[in-house]
C-alpha cells in the first residue's frame, strides 16, 4: 500500500466492500481493512494503480480463489 493516500484507502474500501457484499460476504470493518490493504498490495506489486477498476478486478479475482478466506481465518 506504498505511496498511496488516504482517499485512495477509502475509495479502494468501498470497492472491495460492494464486490464483497456483492457476493454475500459480510466482513468486519478490521477484516475488511486488511483485505483491501492486501488487494492494494497486489495492485503496487503488480504495476496497477488504485483506479476503481483496476482495484475492482483484483478484488474480483481475489473474491474468486478465496484468498479472502485466510484473512477471515486469522480473526477467528
């Protein structure tokens, strides 16, 4: 989550947040904060921004393989 805003934080939350809900997932907003600090890691490392679609499409891929799951995992 290297150079990047508190704006670009919020928005990236409220799009991981919809693609969640999206799919009948329903997280706590700690659980959340690390799941969307994950998604924009991805992002960095992989040469995207945080535009609203490209953190959109991480965030579908990450919904589809589960990854979600290990951060659930860790908070229970």
């Amino acid at each position: 989550m290297q150079f990047s805003k508190r704006d670009d934080f919020n928005r990236c939350s409220e799009i991981v947040r919809k693609k969640l809900q999206g799919k009948n997932i329903v997280v706590k907003d700690a659980e959340l904060k690390r799941i969307t600090e994950d998604i924009m890691n991805i992002s960095y490392a992989k040469g995207g921004d945080y535009s609203r679609e490209i953190i959109g499409s991480f965030a579908d891929t990450y919904i589809e393989h589960g990854l979600y799951k290990t951060i659930l995992a860790k908070t229970d």
